[in-house]
C-alpha cells in the first residue's frame, strides 16, 4: 500500500509522470485495484491521453461500482473525448447510485446546458445546490445555464451568489464575465470589487490590470498593454465578425469611404493597421496594388489570412512595426488606436511609415467633455477632437478631416466616434 500512497503524494505535488510510474510498479502486485487504475488513469489524461485514461477507469469503475469518484471522473473524461451519451450515462448511474450526492447532478447539468437542453440542465443544477447551497461552481454553473438561455435577468444573483462564495483563485473568463455584466447593470461599485478580487489573485493578468485602472478614476495608462490587447482579441476571435454585425458595427466602412475621399487613386501600397479578421481587406483590396496587415492577436490574423486580401499579414505591436517598416501610401486603421491614449507616439510612427504626400485614416472613440482622453470603464480610449488635432501636429501630420459618426450600438446606445483623415 506503501507506493500508492506515494503514488497518491506525487499526483498532489503535480508529478505526474512519477505518480503513473508508482501506479503501475503498484498494479504489478494488484493488477485490478480500483484506487490505482483510477490514478493511473488521471495520470494519462493529464499527459493528454485520453483514450487510454478511459480505458483505465473503466476497469476501476467494474471492478468497483460503488466508487463514486472514479464513476464521476470517467464521466468527465467521455465527455472531454466528446462522447456525451456516454458521460450522460455515467453521470444517471452515478445519481441513482449516490442520490445525496450534488456532483453528479452538477456535472450532468453542465453537460446538458452544453447541448442547450436548458430546462432539465435547471433542474439537476437546483437539485445539486438543494444538496450543498454553498458551492460556488454549482451556483455558478446556474447562473451559466439561464445565460445560454438567454435570461440574463435570472443569471446575474447566481453569479453574484457564485462570486461571494468564491474562495479559490480566481477563474479568469467567470471573472471577466462578472464584471462586464455588473458594468452593463450599472452596478459599479461590484464591478469594481470583481476586478480587485480578480487583481489580488492573478497579480500579473494583464486584462485585471487594464480593467482595474479604468474603474479606478485614477490616472490611465498611455495605452493598453500587449497582454491586454493580445488577449482580448484572440478570444473574440471566432465570433468577432458576428458579434459586431450584430451591434450595427460600421468603422470598416466609414474608414474606407474616406479614403477613397482622400486618395481617388489606385494600384498604391497600402497598410491595414490593427487589421483583425480582415473587416476591411475586401474594402481595401481593390485600391491597393499591395496590401499589408499589421495585428497584434495571432487568431485574429488567422481570420484574416482567410480573407485572401492580403499580400502580407504581420503579427507585431503596431508602434513597433511603424518604427520598422515604411513605404506606405496610406494607412487605414479601425478601432485600433482607441486602445491608445497618448496618440502622439503611434502617430508619429504613422508619419514616418508614410511616403510623403501620403495619407492616414483612422478612428477613435469620441469624448466630449475635457481636452485629452480617458480610459473608459468598458476598457477603451476616448479622445477629444482638439486632442486628437494637437497629436497629429505633434507627429508632423496635417489634418485634412474630422467627422463625427456613429460607429455601432452598445447597450442599445450609439458610439460616437471621430472619423479623421490626416497627410504627410
């Protein structure tokens, strides 16, 4: 018993390749022992073998049916292969098996919301906090449940429920989901302690950073980070054209109707900076003899690879590849420099990435009161006209024009932006 209970210390300690040695070097003496094959078996799954780590509780969960942990887990293992009926399975056996036990009807819940089957997924998950009101996961996966089913009003006191019984580190996407949907219900005051909780936990998350100092009232920072940007994005990545169709998302469009405003001409050398999945490659495309992007989210840049409008995509900070690169035409860039507050820096890059007599159109959010810019709660820059009129003086550009537009809904709301065209 001596080496499974070692076997057991390794696993704790995150040795899993020692944990799977002692497992085995265990089972040569008790080949069908359940409590090693159920290791084993976690051991393999977190080296990625799947297969083989089902393999493995399958034969704990014969040679023991009453091992309800090893039942549970083999069920999360079908389901990570993608075997739902299976995991479904095992999850009802394991509830008539072990009735008082909220893990089962948990993790069926879970499974259930994942194939929109909404209204039984409910019920397990009632049913697993009737068993243990304060687990956190449980009322969070609740809360989960009425937001992929579109009732929103019924899943925000489940999060905030989750959130206050919350006591491990703090989970990343529940984080951020929390504090966007207390920062749409104008609750700001918890969207605000989401965020310290979130900064406390992970003292080097980037988007905790960024978030914290927009809340905060206090000075912002000249930009957002990398990190911030970075992450932002690649996680928006496969839905981010839809989501902005759905928010009446225009920038593409009003960028490139004010290129063709400023510069008739084509067959020119033109650079998309900030270009994301391409939104404005098929508006670009037929002006440019040469068309270039420049993004900072690598699956954005896979999105636009797809587009097939570009002669070359980069994955590069665009103050870093304006500081590289030149020969550009004109430049486009679409809800990229509002993740800037000092524009001065990047403008200047513009400048110098510019042949002379050359053009650049960009947007930025609009801010009507002051003279500089803020860091908006929602995490972006807003800039004043005269501000953004000094930048480009600063930078050695002239403006040409400033409109303003509205560049999609939020919240039911415009956004109001400035569309600005300056040259070299």
């Amino acid at each position: 018993m001596k080496s499974l209970e070692q076997a057991v210390q390794l696993f704790q300690a995150g040795k899993l390749a020692e944990a799977e040695a002692a497992c085995r070097a265990f089972r040569k003496k008790a080949p069908k022992h359940p409590g090693a094959l159920h290791l084993e078996g976690l051991c393999a799954a977190g080296r990625g073998a799947v297969g083989e780590a089902i393999e493995l509780l399958e034969r704990a969960a014969r040679h023991a049916p009453a091992y309800e942990e090893a039942q549970h887990d083999l069920g999360h293992l079908y389901a990570r292969a993608g075997r739902a009926e299976d995991a479904e399975r095992v999850w009802r056996r394991s509830i008539a098996r072990f009735p008082m036990s909220p893990a089962a009807y948990d993790a069926l819940g879970v499974l259930l919301t994942r194939a929109r089957r909404f209204d039984e997924a409910i019920l397990l998950l009632v049913t697993a906090l009737g068993l243990d009101a304060g687990d956190p996961l449980a009322r969070k996966h609740l809360g989960d449940t009425h937001w992929d089913a579109g009732r929103e009003a019924e899943a925000m006191p489940h999060h905030e429920a989750a959130f206050d019984l919350w006591r491990g580190p703090p989970d990343p996407v529940f984080f951020e989901h929390l504090w966007q949907q207390a920062t749409r219900a104008g609750k700001h005051d918890r969207a605000r302690a989401v965020l310290e909780r979130w900064r406390e936990g992970c003292p080097d998350d980037p988007v905790a950073a960024h978030l914290l100092a927009a809340s905060s009232g206090g000075a912002a920072p000249a930009r957002a980070s990398d990190g911030y940007v970075e992450h932002t994005f690649d996680a928006f990545a496969a839905t981010f054209d839809e989501q902005l169709a759905s928010i009446g998302y225009r920038t593409h469009t009003l960028v490139a109707e004010a290129l063709v405003r400023a510069r008739p001409e084509e067959g020119e050398v033109g650079l998309d900076a900030g270009c994301g999945t391409g939104l404005c490659g098929p508006l670009l495309r037929p002006r440019a003899r040469r068309l270039v992007g420049v993004d900072l989210s690598s699956a954005m840049l896979a999105r636009a690879a797809g587009t097939g409008c570009y002669d070359e995509l980069v994955h590069a900070e665009l103050s870093r590849f304006l500081a590289e690169r030149g020969g550009f035409d004109w430049i486009v860039s679409a809800d990229t420099l509002c993740y800037f507050g000092e524009l001065a820096g990047v403008l200047g890059g513009v400048a110098r990435a510019l042949l002379s007599g050359g053009h650049v159109v960009f947007s930025v959010e609009r801010l009507a009161d002051g003279d500089a810019f803020a860091l908006q709660a929602h995490g972006r820059y807003s800039h004043t006209p005269a501000f953004v009129e000094r930048s480009l003086g600063d930078a050695g550009l002239t403006l040409v024009a400033q409109a303003t537009e509205t560049l999609r809904h939020e919240n039911g709301r415009p956004v109001e932006g400035l569309i600005v065209t300056a040259a070299r």
